[in-house]
C-alpha cells in the first residue's frame, strides 16, 4: 500500500472544508486515503455523534463514506476530476459504531472519455461488507481540470 498525498492541504483552510477528506472541517469525516492495487482504501473509526439507530452509523454517513472514496478514485485511477453523476447504494448488514475501525475500498471498472463507474465498499472490522455503492461520475478532460480545478496531475497524490 502506499499513501495518497492530500493535494489540497496547501489551500486556504477556510475555503478547503470538505466534509469527506478536510482535516480544517470540524464537524467533518477527515479521511486519508492509500492506494492498494486497483484500489483506493481508506480505515475510519465511526464516532457516536453519526448514529441513526443506537449504535448504527447514519445510511447517509455510509453514503458519504461511499461517495467520497469513489472521488479519490476518479482522481489518481481517472487521472482527472469529476462530479458524482449517479450513485446505487446498497445496504445489506447494519454497520455498528462501537465494533472498531471501519475498511473503506473503492475500485474502477469502467471509463471512457466522460463517464467512470466505480465499485465502493464498507466493510467492518469482522471483514463483513456492511454497504456497497456502484456509482457513476461524469468526467472532465485532463486538460480541463487542470485549468478549472488546478487538478496537479497523478504524480502529485504519490511520493
């Protein structure tokens, strides 16, 4: 496994809040993200502030979770930006606050020039898959999202 850069770690903090991946969002999830293979893992201990039922973590905290890892593969298995143009989340087993660290793992299995799909998975500390999304993003040139978005390219996420 090697560990992904936060290229937006230099940006201003006021203006760099995501809710997914910024360490300056207060409220927010503050995932890391590795690259493993084919695909991008994240690990991430659920807080009880993100509960639905007791001891239950949010659907729509797992659909973040699910989102937000599938971003990060757009941006160092795409090589690019994109927007989430459609997600099918599945929930198939409670996933439980208080049972440890979470496993977050996302993989690619399309692109053509505009579109990716991509597989994510919520997987907790048993090793049970407790929620699966296929989601499709809308992607932008290269070319584009390094003029719009200052996208640095895949060589800047790695060392």
């Amino acid at each position: 496994m090697r560990k992904i850069k936060n290229i937006h770690l230099n940006d201003d903090p006021e203006i760099y809040q995501c809710f997914g991946c910024s360490p300056y969002n207060e409220f927010g999830l503050h995932l890391e993200f590795w690259e493993d293979g084919d695909e991008v893992v994240s690990f991430w201990n659920p807080r009880p502030i993100l509960q639905s039922y007791p001891k239950v973590l949010h659907g729509g905290i797992q659909s973040t979770l699910l989102d937000e890892i599938a971003g990060w593969v757009v941006y160092v298995k795409c090589g690019t930006v994109g927007v989430t143009a459609e997600m099918k989340v599945r929930f198939k087993k409670p996933l439980m606050i208080d049972q440890g660290e979470i496993t977050i793992r996302a993989k690619l299995l399309e692109q053509n020039k505009r579109m990716a799909t991509i597989q994510s998975r919520l997987i907790n500390s048993l090793g049970v898959v407790c929620a699966e999304a296929e989601l499709r993003f809308f992607l932008l040139s290269e070319t584009e999202a390094r003029e719009k978005y200052h996208y640095p390219g895949v060589e800047a996420f790695f060392e």
